[in-house]
C-alpha cells in the first residue's frame, strides 16, 4: 500500500517560525539521562509540560489507528 504524500507549502514566515524549534534524536535524549533530565537541561520543568498536556482537547492527540498508520509507513518508508 503507497501512501499518499503531500508536500507542504510554507509562507517564509511560517519558515522563520518553524526554525526556532530544533528537534532531539532520541539517542541525544537517552545521553541526557532520559526524558526528565533532558527537559531538565533544556531548562523545561516535566510538571509544567504534563499540566500544559493535559489541558489539551482529546482531538489533539493521535488516535491508536493514526499511530499504528503513522508507525508503519515510517517502517515502509525506510
């Protein structure tokens, strides 16, 4: 089954948005000790980020079918 791809289209500004968050690989997040003590270098405190979470609507979230969709095209991708 191909899955169907999109390219998205940016505006520069949603560009110059999106290149103020830089993304971790997981091995750079286990270096660190873990989730916690990741957050904790990076100065982000875990209580505050499940508080901010947890205030989120259901529909922000994935569905199981969304993750188990998402996981095995990222299997077939590679």
């Amino acid at each position: 089954m191909q899955a169907n791809k999109k390219k998205m289209k940016t505006s520069g500004a949603e560009e110059k948005e999106l290149l103020k968050f830089k993304s971790y690989s997981v091995d750079e997040i286990m270096a660190a000790g873990g989730t916690t003590a990741f957050a904790n270098k990076l100065g982000k405190n875990p209580e505050n980020i499940i508080k901010r979470l947890e205030k989120l609507p259901k529909e922000a979230f994935l569905t199981e079918e969304e993750v188990e969709t998402g996981l095995r095209m990222l299997k077939e991708s590679k």
